[in-house]
C-alpha cells in the first residue's frame, strides 16, 4: 500500500491479526528485506513493516535527514495510518530510530531492538577505511561504461558491507546518522526492551547491545551464538521465538 506522509511518497505492506507490531528495517534495506521475518511474525501478531524514505519504494528525504527526522516521520506515519502500536521491533538502524522516536512521544509498550546501532564513535576507524574504499573503487571503475560502473561499485561496496556506499545518494544522512548517539534516548525509556545480538556481528557488534542494555532500565539482552548482523533474515524463526517468549 501507498501512501504521503509528510509530502513524501512511502509503502508499507500489513500481515497477520491481533497485536499490533510495527517493523522498521536497516540502513541500505528496504520492508522486502523484512519479508521473512514479517512472515513468521504475521502468525502471531498484526505486523505492519513501511519503507524508511530513501528506501524501497519511498521517496528520499529532499534535504539530509538524521534520527530525529526518521523518528517523527515514523511518528507522523502511524497517525495517517491510524495506529498506536503495542511493540516496535527495529533491525540496525530501524532500532536507533525506534528508540529516538520512543524518546520523542511515539506510542509503544514494548520495544525489542535486533543488532540495532545507534552507538556514536565506533565507526571513526571504518569511515576512514570507506574514504579510502570509495577513492579506489571510483578509480578502478571510472574507464567503464556508466550502468557497469554502477553495478561495480555497488558489489564491491556491498561485499565489504559499507551501508553508506550502497545507498550512495543518502550519503550525508548517513553521516548524520552514525554521527548521532540514542544512549541519552535508551535511558529516557521505561519500556520492556529486548536486545537481540550476534556474537558475530561485526557491523553491530554485541558491545552494542550491551551498551543499550545498562541504558535501558528494563531491558535483557538475548546472544545468539554464531549471529551475524543479519539475524532477521538469516533466522526469522528464532528471533520470532524470543518476541513471542518476550511478549508472552
């Protein structure tokens, strides 16, 4: 379904009955990329997942966009829709936003963070590597035609999981974002919070979660051994089993 919201064009696709559950994806990802996990989820809750702006199908903010714009459009979203969702689950950069718009009045009762970022100075050391990345690979490429050039670029900086090089046209929000910090926010939430980490997630790495863990009063903090950041989809049936067992 379409819709505007705050004159930007967006989607969001609805699945399943009951409690309401609202879904924000990653950096570079898009409401697809959530399919599976929205699937598994639908069986037991009503899950509404909508494209960030910038993503999918929804328009790019036309100004660079940090956390607290992503927040109040999620905000200004669920009133077009006409909902107060009882649970916002976030992946990556969906749970720093869901946590800043928790801070700045979003509805919500529980909240579960999966390999959520929103920690400022940890990526100083890969934004240097990405400088250098981004100088070579424009190098490298610029003899060739612009569509291969393209789709080059766009395979070199997914295999080396630069999130700010795939979406090249959000670049400065990207730095805005990653810039921006949510622990003042986490420690303003009075929720319960789940954190769900990989012990191998290298982009969100487990010091994350426990970061937000002594932030958030009332949080746990769940380890899946062998995670990787892409715990939504590489296994949407356990991270299903711990909502559901949060939740319960």
């Amino acid at each position: 379904m379409q819709l505007i919201v705050d004159d930007l064009l967006t989607s969001y696709t609805k699945m399943g009955k009951g409690r309401i559950l609202l879904l924000l994806h990653g950096w570079g990802d898009s409401s697809k990329g959530l399919h599976a996990l929205q699937l598994e989820l639908s069986k037991h809750y009503q899950v509404i997942a909508v494209d960030l702006p910038g993503f999918g199908s929804a328009q790019a903010p036309p100004e660079p966009w940090g956390l607290s714009e992503y927040a109040d459009f999620i905000k200004a979203f669920t009133m077009k829709i006409g909902i107060e969702p009882e649970i916002i689950l976030g992946h990556s950069n969906g749970g720093a936003i869901a946590v800043r718009a928790l801070a700045r009045g979003l509805a919500g009762k529980r909240l579960v963070l999966v390999a959520s970022a929103g920690i400022r100075g940890e990526y100083k050391g890969r934004m240097k590597a990405l400088r250098l990345v981004t100088k070579a690979g424009k190098a490298l490429t610029s003899p060739l035609p612009g569509a291969v050039k393209k789709r080059l670029r766009r395979k070199v900086y997914t295999s080396i999981g630069s999130d700010m090089l795939v979406a090249e046209h959000l670049q400065e929000t990207f730095k805005r974002v990653v810039n921006d910090d949510i622990r003042a926010d986490a420690a303003q939430l009075h929720i319960p919070t789940l954190l769900i980490y990989g012990d191998e997630d290298v982009s969100t790495p487990l010091e994350f979660g426990k970061k937000l863990h002594r932030a958030i009063t009332d949080s746990k903090l769940v380890v899946v051994p062998g995670g990787e950041h892409t715990l939504p989809t590489d296994q949407p049936e356990l991270v299903t089993k711990y909502v559901r067992e949060f939740l319960a």
